[in-house]
C-alpha cells in the first residue's frame, strides 16, 4: 500500500488531479504540490480550499522546484514523504521526474510522452527514445512507472485493451477519435499549453499500419465521424503517444490517432507555421535580442486555464476497434463524453484539462491500493482495464460503449 502525492506541475491539468486528490485523499493521503512558480501552486491550493475538496482533514502544501533537475525532485520526495509522484507538468521534465522516482523508490505517474526542447517529432516509437530505455531499471529496482496515464493517451489505451479483450478473438484496426465540440468564445486559443499542442501538429503525422509505419503531413488525411452526442464532425489524422505503445503491443493491427479541427483552427495554424512563428529554434531580432518564435506565440496567447469560465460545450473521446470473433467481422466504439461547464463547476477547469487531469488519479488510486502497483514499467494498455474505468466511473468520467447491442454502460 502507498500513500501520500507529490503533483509536479501547476496548470490547468494540474489543479484538476489537486482536486480529484483532494475528493479522495482518504485513500491518497497527504498531497503535495510543486512548481517553479510557487505562486500557481498557492492558486491551486486556494482553488481546493474554496471548493472544500478535502475528503478528510489532511496535508495540503506548496513547494517550488525546478522538475529538470533530478537532484531536487529527488529532495522533495525524500522531505514529502511521497510514495506517489504525479508528473503533469511540461513533457520536458519526464525524465528528470522518473529519474527522481526511481532514485527514492516512489511510484511515477505521467500523462504525455517525453520531448526535448530542441527536438519535434523524433522518429517512431517515441516511447523507445526515452521512457522505455528506463524499463529494466525501473523491474529491478521495483519502481512502478505508469505511462501516459491522461485521457489520451491513457484511457483511450484502455479501452482498446477493454474492446479486444471482451470483443474479439483478434483486432485488425485501433482508431482513436477526439473531438472537442465545445467553444470558448476567444478569437484563437489551444486547450492545453500553447507550445506543446503546437509542438504536436508541426511535425510528421506517423501512423501503424500494414505492419510498418506510414507517414503523412498534418491535415493531410481527413474524415467525417459520426458520434455520440456530438454529432458528424471532421477528424485529421494526427501524430499521438498511444499510436507508438499501441503499436508495439497490437503490431497486427493498425493504428491510428484522429483529432477534430475547426476551418478556423486549421487556418490561423497554416498562416503561423508559413510564417515561421511556429519554429523552436531561435532567431534574432534586429535589435539583437535572441528568441524563440514558438514562445513569443504562447505568451501571446491566453492562458489555457483561463478559457475554462466562459467554455461550453461536450467533448467526445472513445476508440473505433474492429476484429474478429468466431470467424465473423465486429467492430465496438468505446467512448466517453465530457461537459466544459460541468468540469468548471466541480474543479474550475475546462473539459480538456478534466479529462486529462483525473485519469493520473485513478491511476494513482490503484496503486495506492495495489491494484496497479506493478513494481515495473507500464503503458495502460499493457494493466488490467476493468479496475481502471471502474475507477473512472467513481470519479466523473463515465465509459459508455456503442456495439451491436445498441448504445449503453460499459458493462464492468
């Protein structure tokens, strides 16, 4: 059993796993949150206070500290006491942050896949640039890591291991669809940290299919979806973490990642990526001072976290998976739906943040109660499902199924 969590990060995914921790610090027990900006973590704290989260009276404290350094994230633990790390902070601070973990035995939780600053798009799998050269240490030295632990990648992983596992006796294909139907009502804005939502759609869009990786341009391959609640929307295939674990543990299935975009999105994007306001190298102005084009475009756009008042609308997030059993073709959508007002009136976060912010804490409640304290690296697809979206249940992020049946539960 472990207890006690230590939440690197201070964003809006941030304040939503402060709070689901806070919802069930029964079971998590003292929470810590930690930042370079100590100042977000106190607004975080405040934010739970306000909305008397607290299931029972407990520890509720902020730190600061710099996550790129491993020596410090390692102090922190050792002062917190944490037996749980969850790492929502940058994608840039992955490894410093496990490295941490495996230094002082504590468990690690994160929701994106590593990247390094000076790097977009590395060649497939990403998982094996980075994470996964930690694995053997992480089983030999019994330090649970679990691997992209979010929405998606995360529980659309699981719901993939759901559908085949209880559908199938083989799976031929993995469409992963994520359509975000609501509005914030700001001229152009990005759901989550301006640099690293850009960061994901400037590069090659790399998918699994016919046993090898294909390649694409974003924008480039599009379809129309029609889904629950939402409707018909427009989907792009896209580059994403769970492609790459997916495909490693699905190799005879294809695999492929889908996001909606608006005609708005895509044209303000196009007019700053011609423009070279979307490079992550430096340049020079004329009055010598040296920037970053993709910074300069972050600090000009609003805060993620400052949408989630005025943002309205449903998302929509499943998993199309179709295979064969008993010789004959079947194909399940695996979804759930989320509501921006809804998640604001809980957590006073937006929906994008919800749905990223409260699957780490289940996560985190399975290993607590060692469910998922696996004592090595996982992805989730590669963990039971069921404890999982039952878990998510509990918290707010129901799971439903569309197959041959009709719409309903998933039946757990």
């Amino acid at each position: 059993m472990k207890k006690n969590v230590l939440i690197i990060g201070a964003g809006g995914v941030a304040q939503v796993v402060a709070h689901k921790c806070a919802q069930n610090n029964d079971v998590l027990g003292d929470i810590h949150i930690a930042s370079r900006t100590l100042s977000k973590c106190d607004e975080i704290i405040a934010s739970v206070r306000e909305k008397n989260a607290m299931k029972v009276a407990g520890v509720l404290k902020a730190y600061q500290v710099d996550a790129m350094d491993t020596a410090a994230v390692a102090a922190l633990i050792r002062t917190t006491g944490a037996q749980i790390v969850i790492n929502v902070g940058s994608p840039f601070v992955n490894m410093t942050v496990l490295d941490a973990c495996i230094e002082t035995g504590a468990a690690y939780i994160d929701t994106a896949i590593h990247e390094e600053p000076n790097k977009i798009c590395e060649t497939p799998p990403w998982y094996g640039n980075y994470e996964w050269k930690k694995r053997e240490t992480c089983a030999d030295k019994g330090i649970t890591a679990i691997l992209g632990a979010g929405f998606d990648p995360g529980v659309v992983n699981a719901f993939a291991r759901f559908a085949i596992d209880h559908y199938m006796d083989e799976v031929t294909s993995i469409d992963i669809v994520d359509i975000n139907a609501g509005s914030h009502g700001k001229y152009f804005a990005t759901n989550f940290d301006p640099e690293i939502n850009f960061r994901e759609f400037t590069g090659t869009v790399y998918s699994w299919q016919q046993g090898q990786w294909h390649e694409n341009a974003m924008f480039e391959v599009g379809r129309e979806w029609d889904l629950p609640v939402v409707g018909t929307q427009k989907a792009y295939m896209s580059g994403h973490d769970e492609v790459h674990s997916l495909a490693a543990n699905y190799p005879g299935a294809d695999v492929r990642f889908w996001m909606g975009f608006g005609e708005h999105y895509i044209n303000v994007f196009t007019l700053l990526k011609n423009l070279g306001l979307l490079s992550e190298q430096p340049v020079t102005t004329a009055e010598g001072l040296e920037v970053v084009p993709l910074k300069v475009v972050k600090a000009c756009l609003p805060d993620p976290a400052s949408l989630a008042p005025a943002y309205t609308g449903k998302t929509c997030i499943g998993d199309l998976v179709k295979g064969i059993k008993d010789g004959k073709k079947v194909e399940v959508f695996v979804y759930n739906v989320a509501d921006h007002k809804d998640a604001y009136l809980e957590v006073g976060s937006q929906g994008i943040s919800y749905t990223a912010g409260v699957p780490p804490v289940a996560a985190a409640m399975l290993i607590a109660d060692g469910t998922w304290d696996v004592q090595t690296m996982k992805n989730i697809e590669e963990l039971p499902p069921k404890p999982f979206l039952a878990t998510l249940d509990q918290l707010g992020l129901p799971t439903r199924v569309r197959d041959a049946a009709g719409d309903h539960a998933w039946n757990g």
